[in-house]
C-alpha cells in the first residue's frame, strides 16, 4: 500500500512536469529565435621573445539572446618568425585553438563593449632553417601546452550582419618547464582587429 501511495506521488510529479513543458512551446520557440550564428576573422599583433608578430585566426559559433557568444576558435603565424631562442637564431611557429565565451554589454547600441575569455591548446614549434607553413613538422622541436586568453573589446555595428571588433587580450601560456624555453618569452598584451559576420 505504501508503495502504491509513493509510485502514485511520483507518477503525479512526472505529470505535473510534463503539463508545465507542454503549456510553454512559446518560451522554447522564443529561445531557439535569440540564437543566432555568427564568424569572426581576426588579426592579432602580439610580442613573442621581444619581437613583433601576428596571428591570423577566426571564431564561429553562435549569439545567445543578442549578448552571449559561444564559440570556438583557431589562430596561427601565416609565416614563420625569425628570432633567436636560447641564444640561437631559430624560425618559430605557433599555432593555437579552443573554446571561447564572450558576454557584451548593450548589444543594440551602434558601438557597445564586451569581454572574453578563450581558452584551448597551442604548439609551437622551430628550427634552425626555415620550413614552409604547411611543413611544420619538419621542424626539429617541438611545445605543446595550454593558453587562457581574457579580453577586453568594443564592436562597432555597421549593418545589422557586420560588425568591427577591435580587442586588447593578455595570453597566458602555460607548459612544461624545460630548458629552451620561459613563459615569459611568449606571455604578452596582445591587440586585436576583427570582422564579425552574424545573420539577421
């Protein structure tokens, strides 16, 4: 008897749940019109062992009510860097990818602010001559680790589709301690230009 009562209260629970999702196909529609995909193509000018240099790399993901990007991401040297690590001159290349979140402030105005935060894995590799960018595994060493990348932006609405970003970041690498190579070699402020592409 007892257990007829509690199977009967379970039973009414699953119900009454079932009766709260049914009365709101309105509230799910509503939620799955906020979201909307969008791409970003980015440059990011960055300073590796006291050097300038750029990343080319993109975003694609999707816009959550209008104010929250979900996304991931991917960045590398379209070139190889000519540096000198531990004292020897070297050709360096970097590549980098993950996840990112980023929340904006006031997304319906025509210039509105945001931060952002990515975090995923990179590789660096180099050598002594120079290898082609598609040939990276060629290069005679090799870094793998992990970057978290916060970031301050702004985004300028041209059209309703089209946006221009323009972000200040500071990236965070993290990897193994060995000989070659200090974190404070590739840890720097980095600026950002980008083109964000969204639909209507």
């Amino acid at each position: 008897m007892k257990i007829n009562r509690i199977f009967l209260v379970l039973l009414f629970i699953i119900a009454y749940k079932f009766g709260i999702y049914a009365q709101e196909p309105n509230d799910s529609l509503h939620i799955k019109a906020n979201v909307k995909p969008y791409v970003l193509l980015y440059h990011q000018h960055h300073d590796f062992f006291g050097k300038a240099f750029s990343f080319q790399g993109g975003e694609g993901g999707v816009i959550v009510r209008q104010n929250i990007y979900l996304g991931l991401y991917g960045a590398f040297f379209a070139s190889n860097l000519n540096v000198k690590v531990n004292n020897e001159l070297q050709y360096v290349w970097i590549g980098q990818g993950g996840i990112n979140a980023a929340y904006v402030i006031n997304p319906k105005k025509r210039f509105h602010a945001g931060s952002q935060l990515n975090i995923g894995f990179f590789t660096l590799r180099y050598d002594a001559e120079n290898f082609g960018l598609f040939e990276t595994k060629k290069a005679s060493y090799e870094l793998n680790g992990l970057i978290i990348s916060p970031q301050i932006f702004g985004e300028l609405t041209v059209v309703e589709w089209f946006k221009i970003r323009t972000g200040l970041s500071y990236n965070f690498y993290s990897f193994e301690t060995n000989s070659k190579i200090q974190p404070t070699e590739l840890n720097h402020i980095s600026f950002t230009f980008g083109l964000v592409f969204q639909r209507k």
